[in-house]
C-alpha cells in the first residue's frame, strides 16, 4: 500500500485553535496498548486532562496526554508529500481550460476592512 | 436539519434531493446511496473573519491564523474529501471569502465531483464574486443575518453589516445562485425573526435556516443568552405558523430548523395537533428515516489546522489531524471509544433520553451541549424542551394509527 518508505516531516507546532492542543491516550484494560484517541484544546495540562477525562472518563482506566506540538511526526501521506505528488502529476497543468481565479476575487482579502 | 416545511406543508422542496441533514444546499436527487451515508464536511478553511459575531463557534478573529492551509494543502485535502466520497463539502470559516482563492478551491471541489456549498457572512459578495462562485461550481449560499439591522450589527460588532449582508444575498440571486438565510436564534434575537424573514422574502429570498446556539466556541461564552427551553419552544412554534401562513398565502418559503432535535418530536406535536393523528405519523416517519442528531455521523468538521471535529460546534476536541493521516482513515476509525459511542448513543443515554418515545426521531439532541452544561457526555441535553408528558408518552406508540 505504502509504495515509498520515505517519510516528510508532519508540521505540528501550529495546531493551537486557538488553544494549545494535547495528543490523548486512552488504555481500557490491562494488556491493551495505549490508543490514540485524538486531540483536546486546553491550556495546561491539568485541564486538559479533565477536559480528557469528561470525554473518555467512562471508558478509560489510563490517560496519557501530551502537547501535540511536542509529537515530531513523519508520515509517507502528509498533505505537503501529496500536493507534491499532485504537482508532479499535473506537471504544472491543472486539467483546467478556464482560469480558475477570478480577478475580482483574488484581492478579496483587500476587502477585510467592512 | 429539520425542514419545517417539506414536514408540514408537503412542500415538493428542492432540498429534498439531498438527504435532509445535509448542509445548508439544496438540489434535484442525485446522491448515491453509498455517498448519502458519508458526513457532510464543514470546512472552516479560514479563522480569519471581517466581522467578529458574538455567538462565533469557531472563534474567528479578523487576524489570519497560523497554520491554515496553503492552496495545494487545501487541494490536496479536498482530494482526500473525494477519494472517500464525501458528498458534500461547505466552505465556512471564519469567513471563507477572505481567502483569495476560494473561487479556485470551489472549482477544484467541483470537479472534484464533491458538491461546493457556502457558509459566508454574505458582506465580501459584489456580484462579480458571486457569479465567479456560480461558475466556479457553488450550488448553494447560505448567508448569516441574526436580526433586523440595529440588533444583527450589534451582535456581528460591525455597523452596517446588515447591510451588507442583503446587498450579498441580493447580489447571489440576481446571478441565479441558489440562497438561504441563516439565523442563529437567541434570546436577544428572537424577538426579530420574524420580521427579518418577512424583509427578506420582499428581498426574493425563500429558503430560511434556523439554528439553535450550540455551546462551543464563543457560543460558550453566552449559555446565558440563549434562550430558556420554554421561550425555544415558543420561537420554534413561531416557526411553524409562519411557515404554514406563508404557504397558506401561496407563498411556498423553505423553512428549516438545525441544532436540537427535541424540534423533531415538537413538529409531530404540532402537526398531530394542527393536522390529526394520520399527519403526525407521516411526521414521525419521515423524521425517524432522517436519523436524529447527526454528530459524528453524518456531519464531520475541519478546522483550519486540520483537525477534525465530530460537528462544526465541537472544536474543543478532534478526533485526528487530516495533516497526519487522511481525513477518511480518522472517520472510519470506531476503535475511537468516543467516535464508537457517538455512534451507538443508544446505548448510553441516560436520564429522560434513555427511556424517551421520541429517541428514534432525535437521538439525545446535542452531546455537546450536555457535556458543557454537565460534565456527562450522556446526560440529557439542556435545551430539550419537550414536555415531560411528551417526553414519556402513555404507553402506546407514539404515533397511533388514527387512520387504520
């Protein structure tokens, strides 16, 4: 499945939103690996351990908790390697005849000041 | 979404093409039933916004984020939203037309073979973007106003934002773009809704959304300003006659309720009481196929990091990163005790929703809501305001079969 071994660096020291974010893990019963179970926004690790504790409390006997900007990931299937691969692919052309930004639009952003 | 009027006018509605939960679009049927069972995908694909509402779930802030995606991050994960089969994406942000190349993802979208549908404040749409966004593929518009001009712009800390927002509306029905209205119902709003329709129908607009606050976000911040289960019915209520006195008129306005389905078993009520019993089950039965809350089922979330969420509402906590592995491998992946139990909520409800006759119709309303108000992600939502006869029944079915 997996057709390269090369791995890119994941970013992910930006996914505070806003609030810092901790990686959960979750052991349900002994001889069980922990288990990634996803992300919580919390200030502290304290909180983030109740905020953890409200959604996983019923099932899990352990949580680890951990600032996900702390995680150094590399992956084969990052979005970066994919719009890569894509490029390669289009090799510059889109597919597309019609342009696709609109003059008009492309500024939209000059338009923030309501 | 619940809509008012297919339920109880027998409205032919255009929406009825897409399943019925599906994001704020409407369209001729045309969705596989493989694609109907996955998630329509809300994509915050901006923080930044022009305004700064005070109800924003997605605590947007007129600054730009870090870490949004660049273009060939955002293709790349549309590319991921079409090799699942998402049926549906709606660009949301923040405010999506901030980004200079909305109309470029739209059409990649598009031909993508995903359907582009748009949540905006409606302020940023000269003409000329709303006819780029037609053609770029853009079948639908739904565009914020919460409350006649004065209250709207209080609440959206902008002066003049009312304004603009029907100018934008305006603008997407004079090139032929399919438009709605949403509007996010509250205690300081309620009083307007209607008055905010009548104005817009003379506008030619004839699709209207009505949400309920939810509790994430700066929605968090004003749990107080919701309004109380009593006055909630009341509004809903509202709704409803508004509804039928439009149509009555021949006058056939799409209305539709999103957020708290104790608004699926109010409409049964309602239509047992205003059409007998033959009519509430037709209700009860069309609700029932639609499926109840859809947290973590049929709607899914990405923020403008990436991280998914089980409802736009939700953003506190998400289920994975689309930067780490794709967006259809943390969807399908139930070994998520959260994701798992969202899914068989049944099981866990408690309180009056474990027992209630309306279940099946509304699947414990919204978790989010119970975990903010209670700490329990199973307790029963605050802002179910059925009554508590309603709630237990007599011990028949709950749609009886009066026309047997």
């Amino acid at each position: 499945m997996v057709e390269k071994a090369r791995r890119s660096a994941v970013e992910s020291d930006e996914r505070g939103n806003p609030t810092r974010q901790w990686e959960v893990f979750v052991r349900n019963e002994e001889g069980d690996p922990m288990r990634h179970v996803g992300s919580v926004a919390a200030a502290s690790g304290s909180e983030a351990h109740e905020h953890a504790s409200r959604l996983f409390g019923w099932y899990a006997a352990d949580i680890w908790l951990c600032p996900a900007d702390e995680v150094e990931r590399y992956s084969t299937r990052g979005l970066v390697d994919t719009a890569q691969e894509r490029s390669d692919d289009d090799n510059g052309d889109d597919g597309s005849e019609e342009q696709r930004v609109y003059e008009e639009t492309a500024g939209a952003s000059e338009v923030n000041s309501l | 979404m619940i809509s008012i009027s297919k339920l109880l006018c027998d409205l032919d509605a255009e929406g009825d093409g897409l399943r019925y939960d599906a994001a704020d679009d409407s369209e001729k049927p045309q969705i596989t039933e493989e694609k109907q069972q996955r998630p329509v995908v809300v994509w915050n694909a901006t923080r930044r916004c022009n305004l700064y509402c005070s109800h924003c779930y997605a605590g947007a802030e007129t600054e730009a984020a870090t870490g949004e995606f660049t273009t060939a991050e955002a293709k790349s994960f549309l590319d991921q939203l079409a090799d699942f089969g998402a049926p549906v994406i709606l660009f949301s942000g923040g405010e999506p037309l901030v980004r200079d190349d909305l109309v470029e993802l739209v059409s990649y979208a598009a031909d993508r073979g995903l359907r582009p549908v748009l949540s905006s404040n409606g302020t940023l749409i000269t003409r000329e973007t709303a006819a780029a966004l037609r053609d770029a593929g853009l079948q639908y518009a739904g565009i914020s106003v919460d409350g006649l001009p004065e209250r709207n712009d209080r609440f959206r800390g902008e002066e003049g934002a009312f304004d603009a927002a029907v100018r934008g509306i305006e603008h997407c029905l004079e090139v032929g773009l399919k438009t709605g209205l949403r509007y996010t119902i509250t205690e300081a709003n309620a009083p307007d809704l209607e008055g905010v329709v009548d104005l817009l129908v003379e506008k030619g607009l004839d699709r209207f959304c009505f949400y309920h606050l939810d509790y994430g976000g700066r929605g968090a911040e004003i749990v107080d300003a919701d309004l109380s289960p009593q006055a909630k019915r009341e509004a809903i209520e509202q709704v409803a006659d508004l509804t039928l006195a439009y149509h009555d008129r021949g006058e056939e306005i799409e209305t539709l309720l999103v957020g708290n389905y104790a608004d699926a078993a109010f409409l049964v009520e309602y239509a047992r009481e205003t059409f007998g019993e033959a009519k509430a089950r037709a209700v009860y039965e069309h609700l029932e196929r639609n499926g109840g809350d859809p947290t973590g089922e049929r709607i899914a979330d990405v923020d403008y990091q990436g991280n998914v969420h089980p409802t736009q509402f939700w953003q506190g906590y998400s289920l994975g990163n689309v930067r780490d592995r794709p967006f259809g491998e943390i969807w399908d992946d139930e070994l998520n005790p959260l994701l798992e139990a969202l899914r068989n909520r049944e099981e866990h409800l408690r309180g009056k929703c474990a027992d209630c006759q309306y279940q099946s119709v509304c699947r414990g309303g919204s978790r989010l809501r119970a975990l903010a108000e209670t700490g329990d992600l199973f307790a029963p939502d605050p802002q179910c305001y059925l009554h508590e006869d309603e709630v237990r029944g007599e011990g028949g079915p709950v749609v009886g079969g009066a026309a047997d």
